[in-house]
C-alpha cells in the first residue's frame, strides 16, 4: 500500500478521496490554486501545495506544478479525482514515467484508446457492444455531415472526440445549420480538451442514459457493479442520478451489464470506470412499466475516472469504490466475484449546485457560507467539502457538495430525499435545492418515465419559479454596514506545512500587502471587477479610455471566439464574442447599434463578472 497520496483536485471529490487513504492509513497531499487557499479540501489534507493563480489552466491543468508538488512532498501515487486532468492521457503517462509516483487509474494507453470517441467506438463494435450509427474516423467537411444525413436522416449529433457531459456536442437538425455547427464543435473541442477532432452519430431523440460501473485489476478480473440511471439532465448536464433504474427489466440490465464487461476486457482496461449507453425509451410506456430485453441500447462513451454519481452505487453495493482504486493501483487482486455483488435497496445523488434554477439555472456570482447545516439520519449521506464562514469560489465548476438518500425501495429512498433536502440549510447564495424538492414531486421523474430531453423540453419554467419562490433562501446584501473593513491574510507554507493568519481592521483604508506565496509582489485590485461604472477596465486589467456604451461580463468565464474588430460597426442583436462558462457556451451580444471603439479581450482570456468586453459608441 502506498504512504502518501497526491490528490490532483479540490472540492467534495478530493476530501472524498483523502477519506479513503485515511481509512487505509495512508497520508494525504493537497494542491491548491489561489482561489481556493482557504478551501475544505486543503484544511483536510495533511499536506498543500500552491500549484498556481485561480485560472485553472494555471493551476489545477499545470501538469508539471502538480507532478513537482507530488514530487516535494514525496507522495507515491496520484489520485486525479474527476475533471481537470482526470481523463487526460498525456497527464497519465507523464505520471506513469515519474520514477517513484503511481497513477491511481487506468493505463494511459487505455485511456488514450476510449477517450478518443472514434477509437472507442471501434473497440465496441469489436467487442460487440452496440454503438449509435455514426462515423469511426474523425469528420474534417461540412459535405460529410451533408451526406451522413442523407444516408441516416436528421438530427445529427456532432461530437468533440475528448467531449463528455455535453461538452464539445452540436445538434444538426436541418442541412442549413450544418457548417455553423460543425465549426462550434470544433472550436469547443479545441478549448476544452485541446483536441478539435468531431465524429457523428445519429441523434437519438428520446432516450434514457443508462451507465454501468466497472472495477478491474491488474490480474484479469473484470466486474461490473450495476447500473445507475442519470436521465434527469439539463443541457447534457447531470442533475439527479439514481439506481438501479426505475425503467430497466432485469433482463436488460443483465445485458447491458455484460456488455459492459465485454468492452472492458477488449479494452485492456482495469481500475474503475464507468461504461455509458443511450437506451430507447418507449414513449408509450406507464409508470411502474419496464423495458423489456428487446429494447435497443447503444454504447455512448467511457469515463476513464471515478464518477461524480459513484456513491449510488457505493450506497447500493456496500462497495467503496475510491478504496478499491487505490488497492488496485497498489497492485491488489479485487476480492469478490461477479456473483458476490448485489444491488440492494435503491440510491438517488441530488446535485447541490450554487446555481438559481429560476434564472435559467445561472451561477452564483459570490457569496458566504452563511449557514451551512446539512442533513443527516438514517439514509442520508453527504460528500462536501466546505463549512459555515467560507467563501463561496466561483472560478470551477458550481457544485459544492452532493445529498445521497438511501431506502429499502425507491418510494422510501424519495421520502429520505424530501426530509434532507428540507433539512439542508444553506444561506448566502443560491442553490437548486428547490429545484430538488420540486422534482421528487414530479409526476414523470417520481414514475420513472422522464427522458434526457424531459427538462430542457417538457419541464414547465413556472413550476421552478414556483419552487424558488417557495423553498430559496435571500441572500444577504450586507448593505447598511458602511464600516470599512480591511482583512489581511498571510499564508506560510513551511515543508509542505500550511499556517494560515489573519488580520482584520475595521474603520482602516485598504492596505497593499505583499503576496508571499506570489514571490512578494502585490496584488492590486482588478479594475473593472466589481461593474462597468466609472469608465470600467479591461479583462487584463488596463484602462479602457473608449467613450461608450459598455458590454461587460454578466459571468466568469473564458472568451472563447472575438467576432468584431474595433471600427466595426454592429447592429443590437449582433454576437460580439462567445464566452464560456460553466461548461457552456455564451453568445455575448450587442444591445444596440454602433460602432465598437474598443475591443478589450483576446481569444483565451479568462474575464470575471463585471470585466469590461467591449465599448459600443
């Protein structure tokens, strides 16, 4: 067994992996970026290590930071959690060659054959694993997606190899919108996963999406630990994930549970992933009705990690999973057999995003941990990472912490999650929380025939309006405190070793300090940052001198694409720049007509709310 384990993440899934090398008595390594200095994940670590400033791809994506921080702290093997550099090849294997470091997953060759969608999509189709009628070589021409639809019909999904969660997918639904799209999920592909690479599949237009989890080992032994039905999504975005699923006959669950095993013995995969597919819903069917063993499912992609919705399956097999990882990755045989492992009961994960589902599911912007009371009792598990007083940080993804119920049967699993989810008590900003509570009401989702388009399609907006108006919490605007505050906060890292101090004066001017973990510069205010008032600033922080009308920032985010020039003239309505965030594209557009007399970002340049975009005269 190892002595001490990097974790290459923050939030709720690196405390989750720390849990389990606790539990097998092994230490623990943080890394951290500046955003997140004050964060859970590092009060929980043994050990924490700056890897960088807020901008991930300075930080959490630095390969080199996080492998030397493994380096100085003389861990022994690297846990990647999810995300960030959890599916990238070039990262394992650089791993993989540090004399004296252990991945905790697969093998970088493995994961470079089923990350890559067109290879994985031609390992199943040998391994006879059913796949979505599309293309196995990577599609470089509008005319190609022109003649796929010719021969398969409309709509076409058009995915980024590297893609995942929506990510990197364009749906065609006419021939006209063909080449806009291609291009946007090129360049979506290149951004996200440095990889502009795009196959096709036929769309599938009601469908469940049904993943199976795996765990191998080094010695040949492949077991699947059941499925976990995440069909409820918004936008290719998992919301609720649950299991077993509400839909399946045991039949089909056998059959797609063996062919999950199939593809990942012609894979040559071990440690845990998850197999994903896309089953055909029968649009007919009634509540309490199941899909039969002729029901037609379709092999969608691997996840070449642990996934977020792993505790479904951990609550439904008495398995932990992150623990078997790790002793995989140590060399360990897995001790169970196929047949040992039974799924009992039944499970649900609810996402707590900080997010407000009123206003199209927008993320919190800031805020405190005003109060934070989670839930608890019989059945109730939480993976979280912070406590009341923290700041809320904005700069990664929205999740802050996932709810797990648990019951003898899926009616009692849904009461557990009424009573939790009215027993979490988070202040300070927004959270979906009553989104949640709406939806274990929902006639589709409580009957089990709800698909993945059923809330971008069928959900009434009124229906969450209704539910946030009822079950959010205000936030509080501090106004009224007109008392000048000044916090001074110095961290030393000494061997590894974090002492954090805190000074905090009222009624005192802001004071520049030197910025110790930054070499001892300072660190000024960025201008622009809290509005477009006052002549506003730039994304890189100069002065914008432009007379104007301001477009700021309504978000954080990367500019992704700059679609005008300064001089240009636009009309209200024209698209300005496309900004990503939270995992999604923005059109960022113009109001009204005129001419842009400034352009203050660049292509990659990361912005924060507020930041000023563009001047329009």
């Amino acid at each position: 067994m190892f002595d001490k384990v990097l974790v290459a993440n923050r939030g709720e899934i690196a405390v989750r992996v720390m849990r389990a090398c606790e539990e097998l008595g092994v230490d623990t390594v943080a890394v951290y970026s500046e955003a997140d200095k004050h964060s859970g994940h590092v009060r929980y670590a043994d050990e924490a290590y700056n890897v960088g400033p807020a901008r991930a791809a300075d930080s959490y994506l630095d390969q080199e930071a996080v492998v030397d921080a493994a380096l100085q702290a003389d861990a022994d093997a690297i846990h990647p959690g999810y995300g960030f550099l959890a599916e990238n090849a070039d990262f394992a294997e650089r791993v993989e060659e540090t004399d004296g470091v252990t991945w905790i997953g697969p093998a970088s060759t493995a994961m470079e054959r089923l990350g890559e969608k067109t290879q994985a999509r031609k390992v199943m189709q040998e391994a006879d694993v059913p796949i979505v009628p599309g293309t196995t070589d990577p599609v470089e021409d509008v005319a190609e997606v022109h003649e796929f639809g010719d021969e398969h019909g409309y709509p076409i999904a058009i995915k980024a190899e590297g893609g995942g969660g929506g990510r990197g997918m364009k749906i065609v639904r006419e021939p006209e919108d063909a080449e806009e799209q291609l291009e946007s999920a090129k360049r979506e592909g290149e951004a996200y996963f440095s990889n502009p690479s795009v196959y096709l599949e036929r769309y599938l237009e009601n469908p469940r999406h049904i993943e199976v989890q795996i765990l191998a080992d080094h010695h040949g032994n492949v077991r699947h630990l059941g499925e976990r039905d995440c069909s409820l999504q918004r936008r290719h975005q998992k919301v609720i994930e649950e299991g077993p699923s509400p839909a399946l006959s045991d039949e089909l669950r056998e059959q797609i549970g063996e062919a999950a095993r199939r593809g990942a013995d012609a894979a040559d995969y071990y440690n845990a992933g998850t197999f994903e597919f896309l089953v055909e819903e029968d649009t007919d069917r009634e509540p309490g009705e199941v899909l039969g063993p002729d029901t037609n499912f379709y092999f969608l992609e691997v996840n070449t990690r642990i996934q977020v919705e792993h505790t479904v399956t951990e609550e439904l097999t008495d398995i932990d999973i992150v623990k078997w990882q790790i002793r995989v990755a140590a060399d360990e045989e897995v001790a169970f057999e196929q047949d040992d492992v039974e799924l009992e009961g039944h499970a649900m994960e609810f996402r707590i995003n900080a997010e407000n589902a009123a206003d199209d599911f927008a993320p919190a912007t800031g805020g405190e941990f005003e109060v934070y009371d989670p839930p608890g009792g019989i059945g109730v598990r939480v993976d979280d990472a912070p406590r009341q007083g923290d700041d809320l940080v904005t700069d990664y993804d929205s999740m802050v912490a996932k709810l797990i119920t648990y019951g003898g049967d899926r009616e009692e699993c849904i009461a557990r999650g009424k009573r939790a989810l009215a027993d979490y008590d988070i202040e300070g900003f927004p959270t979906i929380i009553p989104f949640h509570r709406m939806m274990l009401d929902d006639d589709a989702f409580v009957g089990g025939t709800h698909t993945t388009k059923y809330l971008d399609e069928q959900m009434d907006p009124e229906r969450i309006d209704e539910a946030q108006e009822r079950w959010g919490t205000e936030t509080d605007s501090g106004e009224g405190d007109d008392e000048e505050v000044t916090e001074r906060e110095f961290t030393v890292e000494v061997n590894g070793k974090r002492f954090d101090v805190e000074l905090e004066e009222r009624g005192a001017p802001p004071i520049q300090v030197a910025d110790a973990e930054a070499g001892g510069g300072t660190r000024p205010e960025r201008p622009g940052a809290g509005g477009s008032g006052g002549g506003g600033g730039s994304a890189d922080g100069s002065a914008t001198a432009a007379e104007g009308d301001e477009v700021t920032a309504e978000m954080q985010g990367t500019i992704l694409d700059v679609e005008v020039d300064e001089g240009e003239s636009v009309a209200a309505g024209d698209v300005l720049c496309v900004l990503e965030a939270m995992k999604m594209e923005n059109d960022v557009v113009a109001e009204r007509g005129g001419t842009v007399t400034d352009v203050a970002v660049d292509e990659g340049d990361s912005v924060d709310m507020g930041d000023t975009l563009f001047v329009i005269d």
